[in-house]
C-alpha cells in the first residue's frame, strides 16, 4: 500500500479537527456572557441587584467608594448579611479608616458568630490579613478599607480572589489608581436624602435616609447605571416614628452631615 503524500495527510488532519470542533462546538448565547447566580451574591435590594446585573459577583475585587455618612458601609453590611446567612465572613478594620459597629451589623442582619473580625494597623498588615483569608477559602466575603497597596500586591489579591471564588470588598473614600485598575466593580455611593423623626435640633431623631449608588465601573454588567437604597435607621431608642421630615441634600451639605445613627 503506497504511504500517503504530507499534503494528503495534512489535508485528512485538517479536516478530522474540523469535524471534532463542530461536533463539540456550542453556539455561544448572551447568557454565556452573564455570570450564573452561584456566582452572585444579592443584596436583596431589587433596584440595586438590577444596576449589578443581578448582584455582586463573587472572584473579584469589588469597591464601595464614597464619604464616611454615603452609606458605603450599609451596603456592606447587607453583603456581609448575606454571606454570614450561608457561610463565613472576614472584615480587616484598620485604625486610619475607622471601625463597623457590631451591634448595627447584627441590626442588619449579620451573623457575628460567622463573622471574623481581624485587626490590621498599617496597609501591609491588611493585604497580609486578607492574602491569609483568600488563601483559607472559607471565606464567600472578604471586606477590607480602600487603603493604597503596589499594583504587585492587587495583582495577587486579584488572583487569590478568582481562585477562592471570594468577594474581596474595599471600603474607603476613593480607590487609588492601581485598585481602580484591578477592580472589576466600583460602586460610588452618596447619601441622598435624610428623613427625620420627631422635633428639630438636637430632640431629633433619624429616621431613615436614602443613598445613591452609582455604577462607575463594571466588567460583567452595565457601567454608569444607578439605583436608589432605601435604609432605616439602626437607632433603637427615642419617640416612636411620627412627625416625620425629609431633607434633600446636595454635595457640600453631604459632606457636612454627620448622622451618628448612619452604619
């Protein structure tokens, strides 16, 4: 039997990988392009969950940037809710960035017993603290402050992330340049409106308040989309809910509020 020419040959190759790639080929479809809900973690908020694309994806770097009173913070509690509901939690609390509260996270619905609260001074101790808990794997959410690390070092908490299937949440006033470049999310938060209850000064309470969230980057949703949170107040002590005052505010007046009642 005279051997095959190398063309013929080639030719008889070619064609057998392309009968193996049609037979193994699926037509790609838009939900290829949208993470499955495993894979989201939902803050229960409609309007918010539908600016996300259904929710904050987990194996990425997430950021909630805005002042301290924006409400940042209660959104984070809500992610943390959510995981604690199911899992385990960690949340780094550096001294330069300021603490959470227990008792208004488990207002909120946080489960402390599953919640790891770990102390970290500098910034190198919070990437260290965080590398140790991407690391473990035991953790669906991860929430450290914005603070300023070498593009090295969000490269690897980038990549423990995506290999732990963990949100890695950094609160803080604004993202440096090199988390802003390895975060997938950034969500900017503003307080909005304020509600208040009973009389005016110092004899009022708060009530409620509203926060604007802004989408300004997203890899795996729609950017620049925005959603409206509807928060109660944790404040448990005071008159009941009656007489109740709205107050709009604009930039320089956000910035001059300071609700001691706000997460």
């Amino acid at each position: 039997m005279a051997a095959l020419d190398p063309q013929t040959h080639r030719r008889e190759a070619l064609a057998g990988l392309r009968a193996a790639l049609v037979t193994e080929h699926r037509a790609a479809t838009e939900a290829a392009f949208v993470p499955s809900g495993e894979r989201l973690i939902r803050t229960g908020v409609p309007g918010l969950d539908a600016a996300l694309g259904g929710g904050v994806p987990r194996g990425i770097i997430a950021t909630l940037e805005g002042a301290s009173t924006s409400g940042r913070c209660t959104v984070a509690a809500r992610l943390l809710a959510v995981a604690t509901s199911q899992g385990l939690a960690a949340l780094i609390q550096s001294d330069d960035t300021g603490t959470l509260y227990p008792p208004a996270l488990e207002a909120a619905g946080v489960a402390l017993e599953r919640l790891l609260v770990v102390p970290a001074r500098e910034p190198l101790g919070v990437a260290r603290a965080a590398d140790i808990l991407l690391r473990s794997g035991a953790f669906t959410v991860v929430a450290i402050p914005a603070v300023v690390l070498k593009a090295a070092v969000w490269t690897r908490l980038a990549a423990l992330a995506h290999r732990a299937n963990a949100l890695l949440l950094a609160l803080g006033t604004q993202a440096s340049n090199e988390l802003g470049y390895f975060a997938s999310l950034r969500v900017r938060m503003t307080l909005d409106r304020v509600r208040w209850n009973g009389g005016t000064g110092q004899f009022a309470t708060l009530a409620g308040y509203d926060v604007r969230a802004d989408v300004v980057k997203a890899k795996r949703s729609i950017p620049h989309v925005s959603a409206f949170v509807t928060c109660a107040s944790f404040e448990r002590r005071g008159p009941r809910l009656a007489n109740i005052r709205e107050r709009s505010l604009a930039g320089a007046d956000a910035d001059r509020l300071r609700a001691r009642s706000i997460l």
